[in-house]
C-alpha cells in the first residue's frame, strides 16, 4: 500500500522509523531512517531501514568469499529493488528479496511512497560492502 504521508506510514511501520541515517546518507539520494533491531556486534545484524519518497540508495555489492549477501523483508509501503542488468522489481508489504553476495543492486522507496524493509547481513567470510555510483534521476525517473 502507498503512504505518501509520514503520519500514515508511521501507523502501519511496525519495526519504527529509527533516526536518520546520517552514517550512510553519502550513499542515498534522498533522506534514509535506521532503526537496529540487533546487536551488530552479534554476528547477525538486522535493521529496520526506511526511505522517504524517492529516497534509494546506491548502486552497491556485499562481496564475500563464502556466505554473504543481503536479505530484505519488506514490512510498510512500496519500493523499488534491482539488480545490474535486470529490470526493477516491485516491492510492498510481505515481499522478500534474497541478495545473493557479489551481485550488485539498490533499493529504495517509490517516488509517492514512504518505504521500509528490515535488511538483514547474511554472515559468510570476508564480507566486505562495496558502495558504487548513485541511480541516477533519469532511471529512476522511467520506472
């Protein structure tokens, strides 16, 4: 369901909108939330990460050796997710996006919606995140 409202989007995102993403926000167009849901000194780090309409981040890739990757629950409005090569995927509530390691990708919020997914680091060896050029306006634009 679109929320182009904050006010909506907060009733119906469960895991909480978090604090701005200031850490990252030099990998995403448009303003980001981050809400850790795990200890990232745990081995297994979840967040709950929320976009702002239009908001997406960076082309980017979980490289690892073995292991890795990204998945991604989504839990409240409506996004975007696509990888190099591919067409872009329409994500909402009660989609799942397994990232495989090594392949690279974004994600974010359409343009009239609030958007959150809870990202999840898949443990592997050597991971490592590799942050590449920024979707430009043009293609986010056709979607």
């Amino acid at each position: 369901m679109r929320y182009e409202r904050k006010e909506q989007f907060e009733k119906v995102n469960a895991f909480g909108t978090g604090t701005a993403n200031t850490a990252y926000a030099q990998f995403f167009t448009g303003d980001s939330f981050l809400n850790p849901l795990t200890d990232p000194e745990g081995g297994l780090f979840a967040a709950n990460v929320t976009f702002e309409p239009g908001c997406r981040n960076n082309w980017h890739i979980h490289h690892a050796d073995k292991g890795g990757g990204q998945l991604l629950l989504c839990t409240a409005g409506e996004g975007w997710y696509q990888e190099e090569g591919k067409a872009a995927v329409s994500l909402h509530e009660g989609c799942v996006v397994m990232i495989p390691a090594n392949v690279k990708h974004w994600h974010g919020a359409k343009k009239d919606s609030w958007f959150s997914h809870i990202a999840v680091e898949v443990p592997g060896e050597n991971c490592e995140n590799e942050w590449c050029e920024p979707v430009s306006h043009e293609e986010y634009a056709r979607l």
